[in-house]
C-alpha cells in the first residue's frame, strides 16, 4: 500500500493545474457567459424540485427530486464532514472562502453540464435512457470526441468508488466506539476488517436493486440526514453564537494569507480550496449529469435549474456549518485530521455526546453516498462495455469498500483526488463546448416562461 501511496502522490501534483484552470476558469467563463440565469432564478428552481412543474408525460425514470436527492446523497455525506476537516487540517482556516468561491461557480456549471445531460440523452445495450459526460460528449461533440468520453469512463472506474466513504465510516466507529477496549477486543485491524465486511453486505443489499431502487432510498434519508445535521450545527452555533463572528473573520483573513506554510504557498491553498470543494459537490466532475439524466423531464434547462441547487445545499450550507464548528471549537488546533477532528469539535461543543449523535447521522450518509456512487461506477463500465458487463461494477464496488476500511486516508485521498482530477478534462471541455447550445436552450425555456405567467 505505502508503494500505491507514493506512486499517487507523485502523478497528483500534474493534474493539479489542468484541474484549476478548467474548473476555476471554465467556472467563471460559464459564470458571465451564463449572465447570471442560475442566480436569478434561483426561486424558479426550488419551485421545480417541488414538484410544480413537473410532466408526468415526460421520459425517464425517477423525479428531478428524486435525481437532486441521489446527487446530493453522493455529494452531502463524509465529503462535507470530513472532507472540510481535511481541508482545513491541510490549509487552515482561510481554505473555506476558497470552497465558497469554487460552489458559486459550481452552480453554473452543474446547470450547464446537467441541462446537457437531458439534451443529449442515449441508450444503453439494453434500450434503457441514459444520461452523462460520456453521452454529451459522444453525441454534442461527435464520435470523434469519443476518446475523451472513453477516458472519462475509465477514470470513474476508480472515482466512483466509495473508498473515501468507507474510510471515514470505519475511522468515526473506531474513534467513537474505541472498540479496542470493549469486551469483544479483536485488535484495531480486526475491527477495520469486520466494518468493512459489514458495510460492504448492507450496501449490497440495495444496489443490486438498481437505479429506481437507489433513488427511493436516497430520497428517504437523504433530507432527513440533512436536517438533523443542520439543527446540530444550529444548536453549536447558538450555544457558542460569540464565536461565529471571530471563526468567520479568521476564514476571510486567513484566505489572503500570502505568507502561509502550505505547501506551494498560497496558490496551494487555493488548489487545496478548488480540490474539497469539488470532492464536497462534484461540479465540474460529471457524476450528477449521470443521475439528472434519468430524470422525468424533457426540458434541458429545468433539470439544470434543479442541478445547481446541489452545490448550494452541500458546499454553501453545509460545508460553511461544518467549518464554524470546527473553527469556534479550536478542534482544527489539535494534531487531527479527517473525520476525527469533526468528532472531536462536536464532542467538545454538545455536551461531550455531540461524537455519538454524529456518528449516527454519519452512518446514514457514509450509507446514502455508497448507495449512489456504485450507480456512477456501473454507468461508466457499462458505456465501455455493454449493460450486462455493468452490472459487474457492483461486485468490483463491494470488495473495494473492505479494502478501504483497512487503508490510510493518505492512500483513500491521494486516489479519489488524482481520479477526479482526470474526470474533470474530459468533462469541462465538452461542457465549455456545448455551453452555446445550452444558452439557446435557456433563452427558448424563458421566454415560454414568460408568456406563460403573461
């Protein structure tokens, strides 16, 4: 493991740059080029999820609620809780603000690549509708671009694992538990391996259920987890509400901290901002276009509009919660990273038992997020192969999460971070391509809109 370690650490530091400019610049491009449309209809967009504008004519096979609930299952989980404790262990606290500034710019690219996964739909061997990077790719930008779409699958075939996921789960249990010191003590790696026997039989049981099967449990748990994560945070917040101001001011003056010790300097810290923010929403990454895709709709630029509220939800709220408490608790002082630091902030600020309730609404996202990632890995391997070798990915997908319960977070984050990196390439550059197309979509959607409300 320490060879496969270092190999990735070595490769990492190549992709970095090319992921920067495509997200940070592409973001910011699409961000005018957009004029601004995911913004101002920010509220038309919350009114779509609801539900009141939907076709029960329309093609595909779950809700654009049902969609947005998978996508955030994948996105609000162990990457917002853990993943922001990483950043800031890596970068401070002046990482968040660059988090901040990646999700804004995330909104517009998630409405632009997920109004295209319902414009260029596909089907799969088995006649089944299909949606995603490598169907836009293939038929907005021609089969000569099916390289690129090719490479994009093959890097999901290792991005779309649930290794980060299962990490973090089986390091919250042993951190809350102390399983060692139990009656039934087996030794840390026992435990490791028993979690991770475990975890891999519970996801089993649901995604070898499918699409339809996923996206009802996903939307069951899903807004529930949230909301009682959220009122934690709350109840923190209020408890310590003198702190809010001083952890905010720190993020903002921390984020201009030229002289800082992250490695590669400030830039690095931005890089490390650009790097969590996309692990916490996926923009840019083309995993929710997978999901949107099926959805029940044949209007692009509504699915789009339902599509940037993922980043919104995840990075912009959550993200910001978790990094409050860990900032006014000073847990991020402590030589600590990953999951145990946020475990440690909330067993300091709810009354010494904040670890134990976080460990339950973590297992309810380390769970969701297994659910829905194993559906990114089955698409990916089905468009190189065919639909039935597909499936095979869950079989892959199960054996992997035990591997990951037994291996360092070093190795977990180095092979999500290199794998993701090289999703985006292929990604953005069809999604900067097809944007024209997009926009003329968008101006069709809202002048019917605006007639219709005449």
């Amino acid at each position: 493991m320490d060879y496969l370690n270092n190999l990735l650490s070595s490769v990492l530091p190549y992709t970095e740059w090319p992921m920067f400019i495509l997200l940070i610049g592409g973001g910011l491009f699409l961000f005018f080029y957009s004029k601004f449309v995911p913004f101002r209809f920010f509220g038309h967009a919350i009114a779509i999820t609801a539900g009141k504008y939907d076709d029960k004519n329309a093609k595909g096979d779950v809700s654009s609620f049902q969609a947005l609930s998978a996508a955030v299952a994948a996105t609000v989980g162990l990457g917002n809780i853990s993943g922001v404790a990483i950043a800031i262990h890596d970068g401070g606290p002046g990482v968040v603000f660059w988090i901040w500034i990646t999700a804004i710019l995330g909104m517009g690219i998630k409405f632009y690549s997920c109004s295209l996964s319902i414009m260029f739909r596909g089907k799969d061997s088995e006649g089944k509708m299909q949606g995603g990077p490598m169907y836009y790719i293939t038929q907005g930008l021609g089969k000569k671009a099916k390289p690129l779409a090719i490479f994009f699958a093959v890097c999901g075939l290792f991005g779309f694992l649930g290794v980060f996921t299962a990490n973090q789960f089986t390091e919250t249990f042993m951190s809350v538990i102390e399983p060692s010191e139990t009656l039934y003590a087996m030794g840390d790696e026992s435990w490791k391996w028993t979690i991770g026997i475990f975890l891999a039989v519970i996801t089993s049981f649901v995604i070898f259920g499918g699409l339809t099967k996923i996206a009802k449990v996903a939307s069951a748990i899903v807004p529930f987890m949230v909301f009682v994560y959220l009122v934690a945070v709350i109840v923190v917040m209020t408890l310590n509400s003198s702190q809010i101001i001083p952890s905010l001011k720190l993020i903002f003056t921390e984020a201009w901290n030229f002289k800082t010790v992250v490695t590669g300097g400030f830039w690095g810290l931005v890089i490390i901002g650009v790097r969590r923010a996309m692990f916490s929403n996926e923009a840019g990454l083309g995993s929710a276009p997978m999901y949107h895709g099926q959805s029940k709709t044949d209007s692009p630029i509504k699915e789009g509009l339902v599509a940037m509220l993922g980043p919104f939800i995840d990075t912009i709220l959550v993200c910001t919660f978790t990094a409050i408490v860990i900032i006014l608790s000073g847990a991020y002082l402590e030589d600590m990273s990953g999951i145990v630091m946020t475990l440690e902030a909330f067993r300091r600020t709810l009354f010494g038992y904040g670890d134990d309730l976080l460990m339950i609404i973590v297992s309810a996202f380390a769970l969701s997020t297994l659910f829905t990632y194993s559906y990114y890995g089955v698409k990916s391997l089905s468009f190189l192969t065919n639909a039935r070798i597909g499936k095979l990915y869950n079989v892959y997908f199960v054996i992997m999460i035990i591997f990951a319960a037994v291996a360092s977070l070093d190795l977990v984050k180095n092979l999500i971070d290199l794998s993701y990196a090289l999703m985006v390439i292929p990604n953005m550059i069809a999604v900067l391509l097809l944007a024209p197309k997009v926009n003329e979509a968008a101006k069709a959607y809202f002048k019917k809109l605006k007639n219709d409300r005449a």
